[in-house]
C-alpha cells in the first residue's frame, strides 16, 4: 500500500493537498490500458484525433477558472498561470495546424528504375513524460500533445511539488472519451517515475542533471529513446555597442520572470568593461521597481519560491558569493513571508566563476554581473559552463551580436533580447554539453520525434527473376 503525500503551498507554508501515488500493480494496468486502446486511437487518423484535442481544448476552457486557480495553488503567481494556460491552449492549436502536412505519407522514385519507395512512419505505442513543478502545466504538455497528435498514447506523472492542476485536466478529458483511453495522469514522487519508466517504448524528462543522468541510464537500459531537458546556466553577453536600456530590460526579464524559477533563466551576466558600471546602476534601479506578489497574487510580478528546497538552494548561493567578495545591490537573501518563501530581485557584482552564483543553477532571481575586457574572455566565460541549454547576446548590429553567438556552446541563443525560446518554438535547438539530450522540442522535430520511420520498397516490374542476378 503506498502512502499519501502531504503538498506544500508555496505561499502559505502549509500542506494542504494531498495526493495517492498508485501500487506498482494499478500503475502498471494503467500502462497496459493505454498501450492497449493506442490502436484505436492512432486508427481515428489525424483529423479525428485533431477533433479529439480540440474537444478537450473547448473542456478545458469552460474549466478554465479551476484550472487557474489550482495553477495559483501550485506555484503562487498569477499572471504567468494566466500566460501558462494561454500557451498550453495555444500549443493544441498549433500542433493540430501543422500535424496534418507532418504526418503525410509520401511515394518516391528511387535510383532503381522499377523499385518504388514508399515511406510512413510508425509512432511509439507509449510514451511518459516526467514533468517538473516550475511550469506544472506546460511542461506537463509541451511533449504530451505532440505525441498525442502523432498517434501514442502518453503517460504524465506531473511533479509531486505541484500537482493540483491535474483535477481540472482530468474533469475535462472525461469529456472525450476517444482520449481519455490514451491519456493517464500519474500522481507521485520519484519512486512512481522510476517504476514508470519500466513501463514505456520513449521516455520525456524534465528536471535537473541529476535525475536527468538516472532516467538516461534506466532508458539505455531497457533500449528505448530517452528525451531530456535538463538545467541551466544561461549566460548573457552584453558588448560595448549595445543599448543599455534594451539590455537591462531584456535581462531583467528573462532572469526573474516566474521569479527566476525556469531553465531559460539568464543567471550569469557578462558586460563589457567600458560600459559595466551603467549597465549594473540601470539594472538596479529597474529591479528596485520590481514588487513582491504580496500579500495577494495581484500585488506584484516576483512570486514566491516554489519548491522549500529551492529556497535553501538560493539563500547558499547568496551566501557563497558573499562570503568569496560578492556585493550585493539590492534583495539580497531569501525571507519568510507569510509562510511562503520569498526572495527579491537580486543584483551581485565582484563575482566570479569560483563562486556557485556562477557555476551553479541557481534558479531564483539572482543577477549576477562580471565585467569582461575582450570578446574572447567574454565568450570563454559564457562557455566555461557544464550547461548548455540557451544564451543572449546584445549588440548594436545583427551581425555583431551573432558574430559572437556563433560561438557560444548553447542550443537556443537570442539575440538583442532574452528568453525568446519561450515565446518562439519554430527554432528547432539541441540542449548542448548536461542540459539535455534527445530530439529538438521546438519545430517539426517536436512531433516527428515521437515516429520511427518505415520505409516499403515495392518491385514495380514484371520480371519474375530476382533482378539482382542479371
């Protein structure tokens, strides 16, 4: 018999939820379940499950108040829950557009006269996707409706730290029962991923490098495909031609949106010499702006810490830097408020890469800013990185600025601005170095991952000897 878990509500302190990870034995029938009924699902063809989607989509949106407010209850911020929503309603949209060209078979001439080719693609009968507490309900779905839409059937054990928005999605999907046979949500911790895993064809993670490393050595152990989007340290790299109020702006942003807590977070900040002082003194007095959102949601746009353990993890990385010869210019520590952990914009210079504000995914608010006197010191900081996930570079010109991005090791950079992999998934991109592994996200990869392609070569003469022996 497995135990509840207590869940913590990020802005009270106080456990007021409650989940029931399933025995091994009912989470294994579930698998079976909807590894059974994927047939049926992937025989609706692409426009049934289109009108599947889009009926779950219009449930949801009718649903739409308890889902906010259980992503409120999650995470306690309101505007990106809000933003979150849009972009997960938004994603079913544009997966159902672009799936109809991407899943067309396709007949070919080949450079054998009378051997035709034609080629289909088979999708993963089931695919899990283990999701973390940052953006509870994207990440939950970013890889989920591209596999849907391919054909699989698809297991989600969303995080235990928040894992309230799963109610709502459920109330919805028994709307629709063509996909409630082929999409399962999982609740528990890490014991109910690990067994998870033992069940599926693919495996989607997002987390940390850690856990990361043990969900690839499980998938390589039972051969199947591991996908992982793992940590960050993204770097952004502000030249001399640059406009100052576009980069403090910029920068800003991507370091504290969803208070800091994202893998696309810009956590370590590089100015060129010349310029550093009025680029750290107009990134202070935009961050001093910057409210709590306390003591309601609406109050401001900083939330709180999700994850208690997080906390923990910021306040260190505070005190390292402090005690190695960082200055801090504003925030600066991590407080109690209300029972909820919080912790303001953060500004740090004399940092270096001995300290872990540097080195270290730190996933909070926190600014720190190195002067740098050359273009090769300022690339060779930005890559001196276990990390490569994404990156920002600031210049006057494009072609300055991509100059240097051409040689970052990192898989999505923007360019003039921050985080703009958020907001634009045309760019297909591959995590570099332990920020990932696996197929890009973004693009037509992130549906054609879920495929392996098949290939009928068809004899199209009447010969009735084998061809080869003449």
């Amino acid at each position: 018999m497995t135990k509840p878990m207590e869940v913590r509500n990020p802005r009270t302190g106080k456990f007021d939820y409650v989940i029931i990870p399933p025995p091994p034995r009912l989470l294994a029938q579930q698998c079976n379940r909807a590894r059974r009924s994927q047939p049926r699902w992937l025989q609706l063809g692409v426009e049934g499950r289109i009108t599947a989607l889009q009926q779950w989509k219009q449930a949801i949106i009718s649903k739409r108040e308890q889902l906010t407010e259980a992503l409120v209850n999650d995470t306690g911020r309101l505007s990106i829950s809000v933003l979150e929503i849009d972009s997960f309603l938004a994603s079913i949209d544009r997966w159902c557009g672009l799936a109809p060209e991407l899943l067309q078979e396709s007949a070919k001439n080949t450079s054998i006269p009378f051997i035709a080719l034609q080629q289909t693609a088979v999708p993963y009968s089931l695919v899990g996707v283990i999701s973390p507490w940052n953006f509870p309900l994207l990440l939950s779905m970013i890889d989920t409706i591209p596999a849907l839409i391919a054909g699989c059937a698809v297991i989600v054990k969303p995080s235990e730290i928040a894992p309230r928005f799963v109610a709502p999605l459920l109330t919805a999907l028994n709307t629709v029962p063509e996909l409630r046979e082929v999409l399962v949500f999982l609740e528990g911790g890490g014991e109910t991923g690990a067994a998870l895993i033992e069940c599926l064809d693919l495996v989607c993670f997002t987390g940390s490098v850690s856990t990361g490393r043990e969900v690839a050595q499980e998938a390589a152990r039972l051969f199947i495909p591991a996908y992982l989007e793992l940590g960050g340290k993204d770097p952004a790299i502000v030249l001399e031609s640059a406009n100052l109020e576009l980069a403090t702006s910029a920068i800003l942003w991507g370091a504290v949106v969803n208070t800091g807590q994202s893998c696309l977070s810009i956590e370590r900040i590089y100015v060129a010499e010349s310029i550093f002082e009025d680029f750290y003194h107009k990134l202070v007095a935009k961050a001093h702006r910057l409210q709590l959102a306390y003591p309601t949601v609406e109050d401001g746009a900083i939330g709180p810490i999700i994850a208690e353990r997080q906390a923990g993890i910021i306040n260190d990385h505070i005190l390292d830097a402090v005690e190695k010869g960082a200055v801090i210019h504003c925030g600066g520590k991590v407080e109690e408020l209300g029972g909820g952990w919080w912790c303001r914009p953060t500004v740090l210079t004399q940092v270096n890469h001995s300290m872990k504000v540097m080195t270290e995914e730190t996933f909070g608010p926190i600014m720190p800013v190195m002067p740098f006197p050359t273009v090769e010191e300022a690339i060779y900081l930005a890559n001196d990185s276990i990390y490569g996930l994404s990156a920002a570079v600031f210049a006057g010109s494009e072609a300055e600025a991509l100059t240097v991005a051409r040689q970052l090791n990192a898989g999505a950079i923007s360019i003039n601005d921050a985080g703009l992999t958020a907001m634009m998934h045309e760019g297909e991109k591959n995590a570099f170095k332990f920020s990932g592994m696996g197929g890009s996200r973004m693009g037509a990869s992130g549906l054609k991952r879920f495929l392996r392609k098949q290939a009928f070569l068809i004899k199209t003469n009447s010969n009735h000897d084998p061809w080869w022996f003449e």
